[in-house]
C-alpha cells in the first residue's frame, strides 16, 4: 500500500510538472507570434490582422431603439429641449427678401436660419509708437500694449501655437506649414521659441499644483511610463487627484527619483519619526540608524546631503540609497502635505511609501493574463476572476457606504478566496502571492477614503503614449520641462471644468478672468 501512495503522489506530481511545461509552452508559442508580427513590420510588412468583434448586434439594437422611440441619433420633433443653436453667440444677422412677392401678400415674420462658420487668417497690425525728443536730449518712444510681452506675435498666436501642440499633438513641422498657408511669417525656430520661451509663469503655476494637491488631497493615485528624452529612454511620472494632475520627467525611475518628484525638484532631507521607520523597514544596520540620529543633517541641498553621508562614512550602495530615500521621505512629510496622504499604485516598488495601496485592476489583471492548457484551468480562471470581480464590488459599496460591522467578514472573505487551492498549481502560486500584499488590497476597509483603482492616474498619462507614437520625444530639456508643464496644466483645467483655450488665452493677455488653478482646486476640495 505504501508503494500505491508514493506512485500515486508521484503522478500527481508529474501531471502538474507536465500541465507547467505545457503553459510554457503556450506562452512561447504566443510570444514567438507576436516576435514575428514585430519582425514583420520592422520589414515594412504587414503583421496579422486584428480581428474586432463584430458591431452587428449593436447596430441591430440601435436601429430597433430609434424604431421605438429609444435614445438613438435622431431627436423627435416634438421634443421639448431647446435647439441647441439657441444658446449660440450671434455675431451678425443678415436679413433675406423674397423674390417676386405676390400682390396682396401677408408677411409673416422671418424663419431664422442659423449659420456656424469659423473665419481662419492672418491678421497683421502696425503699430505707430510715437517718438519725442524732449529739450534735456532724450528720446521718449511709445510703448507697445503690454499683453506683447515685446514680441513680434500676438496673443491669439501665441495661444494658438500653444493649443495646437500641447492639446492637438500637432508636430512643430505641421504648426509651421499650417500657419505659412494661412499667410503667417514665421520660421520653425521661431514657433520653437514660442513654445519653450518665456513660459516661467506656466512653470510657477503648474508647481503651485502638486503643492496644492499634496495638501488638500488624502489619497493620491500615481502611475508611470516610459518618455524618450534625446534619443534616450526615460520616464514619466503622474500624480493625480480628483482636482489636478501633475507630471515630471526623469532619466529614470526609482524610489529616490519618486520622492524628488513629490518634492517638486528642489529635495530637503530631515530625519524624523517617518524616516526612522522607513529605515527600520528597509533593514538598516542600527549602528547606522544610531549614527544617522546622531548627527542632524544641516543643508538643504542634496549636494550638503551627499558630503554629509562621506562624512559618517556611509560610503556602501545600498546604504547610501536607504538613507537618502528616509531623509528624502522625511523632508516630505515636514512640508505642508495631508497628514493622511495616502498613495494608490500599480504595485510597482518606487511608490511604496507613506500609507500604500494597491490597485484591484491591475491585480485582476494578473489572473486574466494566465494561459490556460485545458478546459478545467479554463474554467478554474474564469471561476477565480469572477470572485474577484464580486469581491471588488462589495468592496465598492463598503467605501461608498463604510460599515466597521462588516470588516471582519470582508477579511474573511480575502483570506478564503486567495487561500483556496484549485488544482492548478500556476493559479494557485499567484494567489499565493496575491494574498501577501492583503495589508494592501485591504487598507481601504481603514481608509475608505483611497480609491481602489489607478484608472484616473492611466487616463492622465494616456497623452504621453501619443505624444511618444507621434513625435518620439524631446530634444532638450527646456522642451521636456515644457512638455511636463502644460500636460499638468491641461488635465488639471480639464478635472476643474475649464477650458484649456480659455485658460491658455487668459494668461497670455493677462486678462486674469480665469482665477488661479491652485484657488481652484482649493475650493473644489472645501
């Protein structure tokens, strides 16, 4: 009987060795095709064809909805909304006779007709500043409208050049030969420097952003992608919030790259209760921690930080980093941010700091992304994602409507639906390590204030991966500052309601009708 029990033991391991093998070798199977459809066109042919799912049935629901009176395109004629050109601007009214009008007719009023049209050109003035030359020898000249800024292209220009390519994705080739066939003079350098030059009020606007957030804000959600910088790779990095959003661009990405965003470029370096126990948790040598405690850091540069780490002699890689990432995270939270901030990542090591959650999509998406060999581990995949799914739904309603009651039975929950052991020994791994991140996935049970999810950081970074498809990336640095500045400033007017034009043509002209964005999000938060 003995030897039974060990064949037995010994083929159940063999079927899940075999069953592995044969996932792997889907997975290959399945690179190796994709490998070849990125061979293909690298050689200017054509890969396999994307198969969309068919549109039938929707059109077919669709045109029995306008049959029916449904919501379909068109609007029934007696409907009691208002015309939607009702609420236009009209600049002009331009009055239609009749031709040949019979005898003894009746008029009747008019029919109003109204027209949409955009008027696109070149409008060019001269201005004639007088000159005067007083009797002491001096010449006094007339200055041009301060809305100039001393430059020889106006305001509507300027915003228009700066929409186009910041909003539109419009290459600096296309600007120049768009606005040359409109009849405007201008080289490429000159739309170049229009775009990069003289754009220190946007740069001190979009830093009054991540400040203002930090503050107002109890939980974040961060995200990053990759941002090809003179011809190299780097990254980029969102900080979102329900009111603003804000970007910065590195060579690469780290935790210490991380903190120096939060710190908007200009690090400080305290070492206090925070960064203590950040040094505790990352397995500091106590006698480096003692050393750290006894000698306060002085300077405010990370040069200072630097000559003070060769002072201690922390001279180690490792330990260098460790007590940079503290004192960085240290300098943070003496800043003016929320005493609850919270940050809501896609798991990715540099974002684990202060109170960190992770997100439920991303971790559904790693089940979804097995491949299955067989019907049965087909079935296993569906089964588990579709308690995921039910499982992210109350969790859903426990943060819209927080029960304390109902804690313990959602932990409950987890523990048995990532503890569970369903024959497939891939799945079974991943639960495995699903359930060790359960302080994670689980803090909103303590903090229902913390989204689940990074779907509005992945929307706002959405723009780089088609400004990476379109342009490839930025030349100089200015450029990338640029590039970061009016992303932030874009998707934060889009979050607060306003429009990017109207915004962008405010501050050109000082016109100062559209308040601070930094204001702005304040209220919105009170």
């Amino acid at each position: 009987m003995l030897w039974l029990r060990s064949l037995g033991t010994r083929l159940d391991q063999l079927a899940a060795e075999n069953a592995e093998l044969k996932e792997r070798v889907l997975r290959q199977a399945e690179t190796i095709r994709e490998l070849r459809d990125e061979i293909a066109v690298l050689k200017g042919q054509k890969g396999r064809p994307a198969m969309k799912p068919s549109r039938m049935d929707k059109e077919t629901n669709k045109n029995n909805d306008d049959q029916t009176g449904g919501r379909g395109r068109g609007r029934r004629r007696d409907s009691d909304q208002p015309a939607k050109t009702a609420r236009l601007d009209i600049h002009e009214k331009c009055r239609i006779a009749v031709d040949d009008v019979p005898e003894g007719s009746r008029f009747l009023g008019h029919r109003a007709f109204t027209v949409q049209d955009l008027r696109i050109g070149a409008h060019n003035t001269r201005f004639l500043l007088e000159r005067w030359a007083t009797p002491d020898g001096r010449v006094l000249t007339a200055a041009c409208p301060p809305e100039l800024g001393g430059l020889h292209f106006g305001p509507g220009l300027r915003a228009f050049i700066l929409y186009q390519h910041h909003h539109c994705h419009v290459t600096q080739p296309k600007l120049h030969e768009q606005l040359r066939e409109w009849g405007i003079e201008l080289s490429v350098g000159q739309i170049d420097a229009l775009l990069t030059s003289g754009q220190e009020a946007f740069s001190a606007e979009k830093s009054s952003l991540l400040k203002t957030g930090l503050a107002i804000s109890s939980a974040i959600t961060v995200d990053d992608s990759g941002a090809r910088h003179q011809g190299r790779n780097g990254y980029v990095t969102v900080v979102s919030g329900p009111t603003f959003a804000w970007f910065g661009s590195a060579d690469n990405k780290s935790r210490i790259g991380f903190l120096t965003h939060l710190h908007d470029g200009q690090p400080s370096y305290v070492l206090n209760d925070l960064a203590l126990a950040h040094l505790q948790k990352q397995g500091l040598k106590a006698v480096l921690v003692e050393q750290l405690q006894a000698n306060p850091f002085a300077g405010d540069t990370g040069d200072h930080w630097t000559a003070h780490l060769d002072r201690l002699g922390i001279c180690d890689e490792r330990h260098r980093r460790i007590a940079t990432e503290a004192g960085l995270l240290g300098g943070l939270a003496a800043r003016d941010i929320h005493p609850m901030l919270a940050i809501v990542s896609d798991g990715a090591g540099q974002f684990d700091i202060l109170e960190h959650g992770l997100c439920w999509v991303h971790t559904e998406r790693l089940v979804h992304k097995l491949i299955p060999s067989n019907d049965l581990q087909r079935g296993e995949q569906e089964r588990v994602r579709g308690e995921i799914w039910a499982y992210y739904a109350d969790l859903k309603a426990y943060r819209a409507a927080p029960a304390p009651a109902d804690t313990a039975a959602l932990t409950a929950r987890f523990e048995s639906l990532f503890g569970q052991r369903t024959g497939w020994a891939t799945l079974d791994r991943l639960l495995r390590r699903i359930r060790q991140h359960k302080g994670d996935l689980l803090r909103v049970l303590a903090r229902p204030d913390m989204p689940l999810h990074t779907n509005a950081s992945e929307t706002d970074i959405r723009d780089y991966v088609k400004v990476r498809k379109i342009s490839g990336g930025t030349r100089s640095d200015l450029g990338r500052q640029c590039r970061d500045t009016f992303a932030s400033l874009k998707k934060t007017c889009r979050k607060l309601g306003i429009s990017f034009w109207a915004y962008l043509t405010d501050r050109i002209t000082n016109a100062c009708k559209v308040p601070p964005l930094a204001d702005l999000m304040r209220l919105r938060a009170a």
